[in-house]
C-alpha cells in the first residue's frame, strides 16, 4: 500500500499542488486553462516589479510601445491603441490621461476629422521606454530562456493554437 500511495503522490500534477488541491480537476482543459492562469500570473509579477521602479503598470508601458511603434505613422487613435493591446483596457482615455499628464505622451485632434484624437509618445516617453528595454527583456530571458528555442517555438505555436481556436 505505500508503495502504491507513493507511487500516486509523484502522479499528482504540479499545479494541484501548487493549489493546494486535494479533489483532481474535473478535466485536463480546467487543469490546462488553471496552469495557464497561474503562470500568466507569475510571469506578469516579475514585468509588475520590474516596471514598479519607472511608476508604470503594464498596461501603461503597453501603450507607450504601441505609440512608439506607431511614431513614424503620425501617432495612433485610441481606437487603433485599442485594438492592439496586449491585454484589453475598457478605460482607455483614462490610461491616456495618466500618460499625458507625466508627460509621456501628448493628443491632439486631428485637423480633418475634429472627433478623432491622435496620441503620440514624447521625447521623455522615449527616453523612460529606452531605460526599461533592457530591463524587460532581461526579465524575459531570466524567466523563459532556460527552455530553449525548440519549446519556446513549440510553447509560442501551442499558444496562438489556443488563442485562434473559437469555442
């Protein structure tokens, strides 16, 4: 009988321990999707800590890559910042107003259509991404980069599987 429950207690998945669950999971796919949760949450405290330091929550310095990236368009709409969110901020004039007013991005309303609003990131948006990229990335490296190409790649592809299949 010992052995038996030892051989059980190595078959417990690391997650349910973790939990601190004693029931198994009603299903892979809720183990999956609770694994999931779990290290999305682990590997976003470490960004959290990292961007602490500057006073910007990820969403924040989401939106200043997004402006930085679209600098050489003329800036973006909130519309267009929306749509290419990482995670998605229902608030989004608010997190702009946060922005502007540290003096990380600017807005203007754009001559031909009065409704729409143009943000764009600033010279001391640019400099405080600058400061960050090398930080980040290394955040990045030190969390994932034990894995290697060939899981990463494969993790990368499992992901994006999940995320375009609609159920």
């Amino acid at each position: 009988m010992v052995v038996i429950t030892t051989i059980i207690r190595h078959m417990v998945p690391k997650l349910q321990e973790e939990l601190k669950q004693v029931k198994p999971f009603t299903s892979r796919e809720e183990e999956v999707y609770l694994n999931i949760l779990r290290t999305a949450e682990l590997l976003s405290w470490r960004v959290i800590e990292t961007l602490k330091g500057a006073e910007l929550t990820p969403t924040q310095y989401n939106v200043l890559r997004i402006l930085r990236g679209a600098k050489s368009a003329g800036g973006a709409s909130c519309s267009e910042i929306s749509e290419r969110m990482v995670t998605k901020d229902s608030d989004i004039t608010r997190l702009l107003d946060r922005l502007e007013s540290r003096r990380l991005i600017s807005r203007e309303r754009e001559p031909k259509d009065r409704r729409r609003i143009i943000a764009r990131i600033t010279t001391g948006g640019l400099r405080l991404l600058s400061k960050l990229d090398e930080p980040v990335e290394q955040c990045h490296c030190d969390q994932l980069s034990h894995m290697g190409e060939k899981q990463l790649s494969t993790l990368s592809k499992l992901l994006e599987t999940v995320r375009n299949t609609r159920g």
